[in-house]
C-alpha cells in the first residue's frame, strides 16, 4: 500500500498539499478519496456487525445458539469485531 499521509513527531498526521486541493469551503483530492474509502469501509463493517449481532439476539431468544446458523453468525459477528479492533475503533 502506498501511504498518503505521514506521522508527525508532535503527534497526529499529515498529508502532502499535492494529494489534495481546497476551495469554497471544501477539500478533494487523492487523499480525501482514500480516506472516503477507508470510511466507506469502516461503515459497512459496522453495520455488518449490527446486523449481526441482532440475529444472533434472534436466535437466542429462540434457544438456537447451538444450531450451525448461529455458529456461523457468532464467526460472522467476531470477524466483524477482529476487524474493526485492528482498524482501532471497536472493542469487544
């Protein structure tokens, strides 16, 4: 992966201004896209987890944590949460 941004010794990050271009208010640019990606990415794992999480609950009010469906969505659901743990937003 080629990184775009680079980690400042007081802390935090930057960018090159030749990634990105700013005016009325706005900023766009290759940088501003790739973090667009990231954060697409980031949205959908978080609902993926959701969505996962509430049809475990489903099936647990049915007494169904033992079935192969609810295995799979309990593999589904830790997936979901290993990753978002490594990108630093979600713990479980």
């Amino acid at each position: 992966m080629e990184r775009l941004t680079a980690k400042r010794d007081e802390g935090g990050y930057e960018v090159d201004a030749g990634l990105i271009e700013c005016g009325e208010g706005t900023c766009r640019g290759r940088a501003i896209d790739r973090l667009a990606a990231y954060e697409d990415m980031q949205e959908m794992l978080e609902a993926q987890y959701e969505k996962t999480a509430e049809r475990l609950e489903v099936l647990k009010a049915q007494g169904k944590l033992k079935t192969a469906q609810a295995q799979q969505l309990l593999a589904q659901k830790l997936t979901y949460s290993n990753m978002l743990g490594l990108i630093g937003v979600h713990s479980d």
